[in-house]
C-alpha cells in the first residue's frame, strides 16, 4: 500500500476553554486552600538542594496524614502580588477539611473556601490538576496517587529484583493565543527500600507499600505510623527511584505489548479524563493536527567518511587475550566492503594521535562501574574513559565497547570480562555510527573547513545558540561560521555576553528585546527576579530569529484500529475461510489449502496466527517460494508471502498499516510545527516518542523556503545512523563541543 502524504492524529494535548460553567463541580464538591506560613515559605526558598527535598516530604507527610480529601500543592501561587505556597482541597459538598498541624510551624494552617470561578481564573492548570487527582482516588484499576502525583501501574522491571515501572501522568499547562493542557507520561522505578529507615526520618522521604486488589498490584503512600509498623512486621516498603546510572525505559510503542506501552496508557488517561471532566461541564477536547511529509532535497544524505583519512586504534580493555590485531584486521575487512578509503593505525599512548581521530578499544559499559554495576568500586578495574576525556579536550575521539556480555550487573568479574570475538554482521553498524561521529569531532574539535570536509547545508550567515543542562550543569554556547570553520563561543562572563549581543546587532537583531520575548512567552507569570530561562535553541540570520520551541506533545496512535486488526487475526474460523483457491479462482493454491485441511485440529477452527507455527512454516514456505537466508527460513520474508494473497482480497490488513501510525518520515503542519519520525517502517517497537516542536519566528516573516532548508538539516543520516536527526544538526556540533570540550576545559580550571 503506497505511503499517506497527509495525516490527521490526536495528539495528547487537550484544548482548554477559557470560560466555563461550575454549576455540576458546585453540586458535588467545595474547594479550599491553606497557606503556608511565610517561614516555612522562607525555609524553602533558602535551603539547600538536600534540606527542600526533606522540607518537601514533610508537608507532604503532614498533608497526607491528616487529609482525606484529593489536594494539590503549588509553590508558585499568587497573592497579593507575591509568590505564595499554598495547598488546594477539594471536599465533598457540605464537608470541610481539618486544620493542618505541621512539624515546623507553632500555628495551625487553616482552610479558606474559594470559589471554582475564583481558581479558575487565577489558576485553571491546578484545578484540572486537582480534578485529575479526584479522578485517578475514584478509579479503581492500575491508577493511584503519591503526594499529590498520579501514577499508572505497569509490570515489574526487567532485570531489576523487587522493582516496578510506573507512569507519572504529568500535566503541564500554555496559555498563549490558546489554552492548552500537554499531557506527558514519564517512566519511573518504584523499588524496595532494602536499607534501614532510622527512627526519626520516616518522613524524610515518601515511601509507599503495596496494595493488591482482584490480582491487581498498585502503591499506596505510608504516612510515618504506617512506615514504622511495616519495618516492625517485615512488610516490603518502596520507593520512587531509580538505580544509579540506570533511565526507567518503557517503550512509547510496542506491537506485541501495546496496553503496556506510554502511547496506549497516555491515550487511555486522556479518554477517561475527558469524559471525566466533562461530566463536570469542562468542555475539553483533544487537540488533532494535520501533518504533511516533507521530502528531502538531498535524501539519503550521508558523511563523505573517506575525507577522515586515518584514525588511530588505541586499546584499554582489561581483558586482552584477543589481540588488537585481530579487531584491525575485522574492522578493515568491513571498511573495503563499504568501499572505504580510511587507513586505521594502532598507538600505544593516546597522545600520539597528532593528526586524525582515536577509535579506543573498551570492554565495559558505563553502569559496570556504577552502582549494581560488576566494577563496582573494583580496586583492579578503573572506568578509562573520564580520565581520557579530561586530559585530552581538544582530540576527536570515541570509545568502542567490545564486550558483548549484556549482564553489567553485580556478579562475577571474570565472567563479565569473558568474551568472544565479535563478528562482522554483529557491528558493521556500530563501526560506520561511530565513523561518522569520529568525522564530526573531526570538524568541531580540530576546526576543520565544513566545506573541503564535505558537510552538507553548511550555513555562512547565520548563528546557533543553545541553553540547555549537560550532566546537571547549565550551558550557553553560540557557534557561527567563519571562513567555514565553526566556532564557538561559550556564554559565561560579561565579554562573551557583550560579544554575543554585538553578533546578534550585526544581523539586524537586538539581543535584549530577544530575550524579552523568551521571558515573557515561557515565564509570563514572572517576578523581577526570575529573568532566567533553563533552556532554549535559536537560530538567528540577518533580521530573523527563530525559536525551535519544544512542544511537549506526540502523536496519538490509531490504538483501536491496531488493536482490532491484531484481534481479527487471532480470531478462530472455520479453515475453509482460509483457504484461497476457490477465493483467488486460481488452482495454483490447491496445494495451499490442503496443508490448511491437514494442519487444521479437530474442531476445525484456524487463525491466520496459527500459520506462523513451526509445523505450518515449514509445509507453506515452500508453497509460498519463501527464500531460506543463511539456510533458514526468514520469518519476516514469510509472513509476507503468507499475507500477499489475503492482502489482494483485501483481508487481514497490516496492524503496523502506514495509515494507523506517525512513526517512520519527517512531518511538518501549516502552522511551523515539525516532527521528527525514523528514516525505516516500524518493525515491532517504538522505544521514544516522536516529539512536535515548532519554528516560532520571534521576528522576521517565514519564508517556505526557510522551512525546506530547516528540515534538510534534520534529514541527514550522520548524526544518528541511518535515522534523522529531531534538530537541525548544527546544534550537535554545540552538543559535541559542550561534551567533549568545554566541560571538561571547566572541570580542569
């Protein structure tokens, strides 16, 4: 079936009214809202990173204690012109909630009633969140509620004892030209608390026990009583947290397990929510978006990796009884079978890579040195790799893991250390990604000419600036062009300031009011203190400036299209709607359907599933001139026959149909907005959602052409192996340089 060039999806944001009607939330509920007294206000503001965490917990703790009703805390409430922390209730009608005892406080927080109208205008992002913790208490399924999060039970964690993955159903609210609400579903480990709580500090943190109703497992919050009596009786506590070094990973799409997968738990969250605030007269509606595919200019566009010329081999294993020589000899097997020109040289010490790029032998991961890791404070076994990356800025590098052993848990070191040669189908990929990342440090770190080194889309006249957190650090960086060497300039002091705001003025631009503009559409609430901003990608040219403005958004899949055809697959018929003689008119298929008579049970009843089986494979795969592959039959090149001719009489179509998803191609809408999919056509899973963003000109006027240069420059196939690139690829150029230079030069000073 051909390729849609037009697509129209739910997205999970949902549009927001401005004005509506609380007659029904008036019926059923009161709304009440405690303040919190301006010393535990200033305690907050004050403290350390460590003693708001443990402040936190505490008020939370208290409010948990001694509240039986949903409520919502927010830091940022305004009254009276000031930022003020308050908690919002809501009671049941006729109902009021207690006065609150806290810790810190000699005075009692008392509630005050408010008026729905009231927070609705000054608030309408926590009342939905409020309303959206009375929805997640009222549900009895997988949903519950920590401190005033909601979270949907998972599955167990793979590979992790006693842990379990959960979404936090997180809302965030934009009130621009429109009011909307981004819906956002975030992984996250709940994992058994396997240390001692000491007496005293049971709500220094929010611990959780488990609750199991008709077969379903979820959390439920301990207030301290409750923490105290299960560490007595032995009971298992848990906790929201990770392990070190680890990212809870749950796959956005997943064809085989799609009611354990974010993009069908987001969509089954914002159904119920929606009709759930609409029963209270709320008329939210799901945001759709019409997407167009882009083509590319240049497609298939690839680094001219011949140009590195030559790249150092340099070994740090720790286990070395297969030889340096042998890996020389694979790698250039598979470089003249891509036909290329690059000459690879081993070296004994890093620092005698004058010239060219540093391939460096590894066999250990990151997480092996880490918490639960094998190397774990090993006094033998040192992690190379930060060593190397602090003492040699300014050289193109790149480590290479050898170790094909996957279990970096605690265990044996010996065995994790015990590996085979690879072989070259196991890491052609892994060699040419790593090539192509070696070439763009190349260019960054040596300051090589963009234009000899055969970069494409290389801008002259125009500067990229990036804010963004690399390893908990903020970083400003702005790169520009000159003599088609990219530079960079790190904002940090007053001259770098002074120099970037003299750039931006030469392309007509004045820096200031840029930044007014960021200010006041990211922090519109804002007081005179709060002038800085986390993060943000510009690209400015002569009298434009465009933000790449994330919109916290995906795409919505057609879950129940996919899902009925998944079931009208697995659905028993009787064998003789199978059978495709009498159907195509074509006796080719005699044979065919005999097979579907002889592998038929008893009852007479087959899915098309059934003929994925081992015995059914191997009698159709002749019959449907499957090609065997390194002397095997490929599943995939059989279902493809197995489904053609059902295919032409318009039965059983694909659940991975083009037409029931956004995942593979490069989309963007009539309003700037863009979205990044994979170069490929979906197999079985989607571990990362395809995020929306947006080129919002800040100033100038937008030019269709500008679109097609900025999305050629996330076509390219270099930054990521074969796939897009989400930005412009200008910006990993900063991204390299942050990550290889500039923080290290910082660590060293």
């Amino acid at each position: 079936m051909a390729k849609l060039n037009e697509k129209t999806f739910r997205t999970t944001t949902l549009e927001v009214p401005f004005q509506t009607s609380f007659q029904h939330l008036d019926r059923d509920f009161a709304l009440y809202r405690y303040t919190l007294p301006p010393n535990i206000q200033s305690q907050y503001r004050n403290g350390t990173r460590n003693s708001k965490t443990i402040l936190f917990a505490q008020i939370h703790s208290a409010l948990k204690e001694q509240l039986a009703y949903p409520y919502k805390s927010f830091q940022n409430a305004r009254i009276d012109g000031k930022k003020t922390w308050v908690v919002y209730v809501l009671c049941p009608q006729g109902e009021q909630p207690p006065n609150i005892n806290l810790k810190n406080s000699r005075f009692a927080l008392q509630p005050a009633r408010m008026s729905f109208d009231e927070m609705w205008k000054q608030d309408w992002f926590n009342l939905l969140k409020l309303l959206q913790i009375s929805y997640f208490r009222g549900v009895e399924s997988n949903y519950f509620v920590g401190r005033d999060e909601c979270y949907v039970y998972v599955k167990p964690r793979p590979r992790f004892k006693d842990s379990h993955i959960c979404i936090l159903m997180k809302l965030s609210g934009s009130e621009r030209a429109n009011r909307q609400l981004r819906i956002i579903g975030e992984a996250h480990t709940f994992r058994r608390v396997t240390w001692l709580i000491d007496n005293g500090k049971e709500n220094f943190e929010t611990y959780y026990g488990v609750q199991i109703t008709d077969g379903q497992l979820i959390f439920i919050q301990l207030i301290p009583d409750e923490i105290r009596s299960y560490v007595d009786a032995g009971k298992p506590i848990y906790i929201s947290k990770s392990f070190e070094g680890t990212r809870t990973h749950l796959d956005y799409h997943s064809q085989g397990e799609i009611e354990n997968s974010r993009g069908y738990i987001l969509q089954t969250f914002i159904e119920g929510y929606i009709d759930y605030l609409q029963d209270y007269g709320i008329a939210v509606s799901p945001l759709k978006r019409t997407f167009y595919r882009f083509e590319s200019s240049q497609p298939d566009l690839r680094l001219p990796l011949d140009n590195l010329g030559q790249v150092y081999v340099y070994d740090v294993r720790h286990n070395q009884a297969i030889s340096r020589e042998n890996y020389l000899r694979l790698f250039t097997q598979i470089l003249r079978a891509q036909e290329l020109r690059i000459e690879l040289l081993p070296i004994e010490n890093v620092q005698d890579a004058s010239q060219g790029a540093v391939l460096i032998l590894q066999d250990s991961v990151r997480q092996a040195y880490q918490e639960n890791g094998v190397l774990y404070q090993h006094a033998l076994y040192q992690d190379p790799y930060p060593n190397i990356y602090e003492r040699f800025t300014d050289l193109p590098k790149q480590f290479f893991n050898v170790n094909t052993n996957k279990n970096y848990e605690q265990g044996n070191v010996e065995t994790y250390l015990t590996y085979p040669m690879l072989q070259e189908d196991d890491i052609r990929h892994s060699l040419i990604a790593i090539l192509n990342q070696l070439f763009l440090k190349e260019v960054v770190l040596r300051k090589r000419n963009v234009q000899a080194m055969g970069m494409p889309f290389s801008p002259i006249n125009a500067l990229f600036i990036r804010k963004a957190t690399y390893d908990s650090r903020s970083y400003e960086v702005l790169m520009y062009f000159e003599n088609n060497v990219a530079q960079f300039l790190p904002i940090f002091k007053e001259d770098s300031r002074e120099q970037r705001e003299s750039m931006v003025a030469k392309l007509g631009l004045n820096w200031n009011s840029l930044y007014e503009q960021l200010l006041n559409k990211y922090k519109p609430n804002r007081t005179e203190e709060e002038n800085n901003l986390p993060d943000y990608d510009l690209i400015l040219a002569p009298n434009i400036c465009i933000d790449v403005e994330d919109l916290q958004e995906r795409v919505l899949y057609d879950y129940e299209g996919i899902i009925s055809r998944q079931q009208e697959r697995g659905k028993k018929r009787p064998v003789g709607e199978l059978k495709l003689s009498h159907r195509l008119n074509d006796e080719r298929w005699r044979e065919f359907d005999d097979v579907l008579d002889e592998i038929a049970p008893y009852s007479g009843l087959l899915s098309i599933e059934d003929l994925w089986e081992d015995e059914a494979v191997k009698l159709l795969a002749p019959i449907l001139e499957v090609k065997l592959k390194d002397g095997k039959i490929s599943k995939q090149a059989y279902m493809r026959a197995l489904y053609r001719p059902y295919q032409k009489l318009e039965l059983f179509p694909s659940p991975k149909d083009d037409s029931l998803h956004m995942f593979e191609g490069i989309w963007y809408t009539h309003d700037n907005c863009y979205m990044v999919g994979s170069a490929h056509s979906l197999d079985q899973k989607q571990p990362r959602a395809h995020l929306i963003r947006r080129f919002d000109f800040l100033e100038g006027e937008f030019d269709p052409s500008m679109l097609q240069s900025l999305l050629d420059a996330t076509s390219v196939l270099f930054v990521r192996l074969d796939e897009y690139t989400v930005f412009p690829y200008y910006f990993h150029l900063i991204d390299i340089f942050v990550e290889n230079q500039l923080k290290y030069q910082i660590i060293n000073t």
